[in-house]
C-alpha cells in the first residue's frame, strides 16, 4: 500500500517526515519537485511533479491519497480514488461536494478521512474527550444546561503591531473576513455576517491565565451531531471560533472596512491583491516562533449552578524543530493516515476519529508536540 502525499508546503512536512521515517510507503507528488527534494529529498527520492493524469495512473487499489493541496481540489482527488479503489485523507473541512460522496466510499469499503489536522482535528478529539468524560461523570443530567467553546488561533509568539503572522497564504484569512457564522447564544441561534462584529474577550486558563479576543467562525450547529450532544440537550450555547492577540481587532480595522466592500470578480483581485501585500509584511521570518492556543471546554449548569466545567487547552509554539502550526497539523493527519492503513476507520466520508481508544492515541502524541496540554477543571479549581 503507497501513500501518495500530495502538497509540501510548511504545514505538510512534519507529518510527511514522520510516515517515511515510521517506514511506509510514500511517493511525494509537488507542483515543484525541487521543493519537495528540499524538504524531504534526504529521505526519498521517489518524488514527483504533481499532475492528476499522472497520479491517477500510479494509484493503486488500497492505496491512499493525501492532500495538502489547495481545497478545491480535495473533492477531484477524492473522486480519483472511488475511480482507482482508494482511501482519501485531507485535514480540511468537509465540504457538502466531499459529504455527498459518502455513500459512494462506504459501498466501495473505503476511507475519506478529513477534518484530522489541528482545527479542525485536534478541536475535535478535545470535544469528543469532554462530552464522553461529562457523560460518566457525576454531574450528568439530561436535564441540564450546556454551554460548549472551542477557540484556536495561531498567533504570534513575539507580538508584532499587526497583532498577526501568516504562516501561509494570507487569502485563506482574508476570504473568512467575508463569511458568515452561525452559533449558539442564550438558546437562541446567534448568526453573524462578519467576524468583527461579534469580537469578545476571552480569559484562556493557561498555566498563567491570559486573554484573546475571539469571535466565532463557519456553522458551528452541525457539531452538536458530531459531538455526540443528544438532541434533546438543552443547549444555552455552542460556538466553535477563532483566537486572535488582544488589539488584533483595533490593528486589522482598516482591513476590515475595506473587505466589507469588496464585490464579485474586482473584489477577489483586491483579495488577492491585498493578500500578496500583507505575504511580503507580516509572513514569520526564518526561524521566528509561530504559536498555536487551543481551548474547548463544557460546563453544565442546573438551577444556576456550575455542576460541570472543564476546559481542555493546549498551548505550542515553534521550536528548532519547526513551527507549531506545521506539526500540530500534519502528525495528526499522518497518524489518521497510518489508522486508515490499519484499518481502524469505518469506511466512509468521516471527520476526526471519535474512539476513546483513538482519542487517546492521539492526544498522547500530541503531549509531546505542545508545550502545554491538559484539562482543567474548574469546578474544583
């Protein structure tokens, strides 16, 4: 079985290194191939120019496929493997193209494991712990009052006046300026246009506690499901947003006017544009330390009173080994990759695993790739 890792890009190295080096099976597929030998040509040298004629004809009958490529094309390489009897993973967001062909994995007993980076990924296992924890604890009650959080952000570890670093293409970031999210707020479903209009402050219990201005980010409803809350819960609130430094709001308001007002096909060049710009001032300089904080937590209430709370967070920044950011993304992508192979995902279109016995595989690996990781309980603090 070959694993064909499509994308070598900073965020797609750790995890890419680790599959090789644990002995499988891997051909390396970049738009640039001098790219790719410069990031693992001292470990392979079965690398090759990425092309889907060419990686369609090297795809073989349970092999798998990962792409670190851009998302529009995570659902023509999930196709290229129904076509070829081949798993699909990806650390993306499952989009409804991805979904639709769930049916089509399952009868074909085949894998298409997304969602399996850091968020989405990590996040995930994070709540999947907690409400599995809540659900044994002494405090669960079907009648209870649920409020569910998950902030992640990666930030700079040395702040900088533009309270931000891009790690990668700064479009991605600028194209969520314009989305809408969904969420829930006093019981009532709370919808948002722009990000900017619902920034909060956020106090994360790190090992010295310190707040982040948070907003929250997509649909955070269809969660409930995957999280495995009952649909008779009673659901005060949930949102899954994004982390940003304290001031991150007053430095991008210039940003943020002028995103509000970019239309069709002009407006994406201005994207565009912009994000070309903001690459060239604000990207991480060689070997400046990027960092990543994650916080999930569950808190119960009944009758006004906290019967329930604990935050599971984690705390990671980049070292002589590499960024926070391409770790905490690829190894748990690799891992998915290495349980596809072995058979420990249900065949299908599927997010992050939800097994306790994978959760805790997981989570242990990821100890080691964070500086801090562990759950607080505030009920007892």
């Amino acid at each position: 079985m070959t694993i064909h890792w499509c994308g070598t890009g900073l965020s797609a190295i750790p995890g890419l290194r680790r599959l090789i080096e644990n002995g499988r099976e891997v051909c390396v597929w970049n738009r640039t191939v001098e790219k790719a030998r410069e990031a693992v040509g001292d470990l392979t040298d079965n690398i090759r120019a990425f092309d889907m004629a060419a990686l369609s004809d090297a795809v073989q009958a349970g092999d798998l496929v990962v792409s670190m490529l851009p998302g529009d094309l995570h659902v023509p390489l999930a196709k290229l493997c129904l076509e070829n009897k081949a798993h699909f993973a990806s650390s993306s967001y499952i989009a409804p193209e991805m979904k639709a062909l769930d049916e089509a994995f399952k009868e074909a007993d085949l894998c298409s494991i997304n969602e399996v980076g850091l968020d989405p990924g990590i996040d995930h296992l994070m709540a999947h712990w907690l409400v599995a924890d809540y659900r044994v604890s002494d405090a669960f009650d079907a009648e209870n009052e649920l409020s569910f959080i998950s902030y992640c952000g990666g930030i700079p570890k040395i702040a900088n006046d533009f309270r931000y670093k891009f790690s990668w293409s700064p479009l991605g970031v600028l194209k969520a300026l314009r989305s809408p999210s969904k969420s829930m707020k006093d019981f009532k479903e709370f919808d948002v246009a722009r990000p900017w209009d619902a920034i909060s402050s956020y106090e994360a219990p790190l090992s010295a506690a310190e707040s982040f201005e948070v907003y929250p980010n997509r649909d955070s409803l269809p969660f409930m499901a995957d999280y495995r809350f009952d649909a008779a819960w009673k659901v005060k609130n949930f949102v899954r947003g994004t982390l940003r430094l304290n001031g991150w709001t007053e430095a991008w308001s210039d940003v943020f006017r002028e995103v509000e007002t970019l239309e069709g096909a002009a407006g994406d060049a201005r994207l565009k544009e912009m994000s070309d710009g903001f690459w060239n001032a604000h990207s991480y300089d060689e070997g400046e330390p990027d960092r990543v904080v994650m916080c999930v937590a569950l808190k119960a209430e009944k009758a006004g009173h906290t019967t329930y709370h604990k935050t599971y967070v984690m705390d990671a920044w980049g070292d002589e080994k590499g960024t926070a950011m391409g770790r905490l993304v690829s190894i748990p992508l690799s891992m998915a990759v290495e349980a596809v192979l072995d058979g420990e995902i249900a065949p299908g279109v599927s997010p992050a695993p939800h097994s306790p016995e994978l959760i805790a595989r997981f989570m242990t690996k990821i100890d080691e790739l964070a500086q801090h990781l562990g759950v607080v309980d505030h009920t007892t603090a």
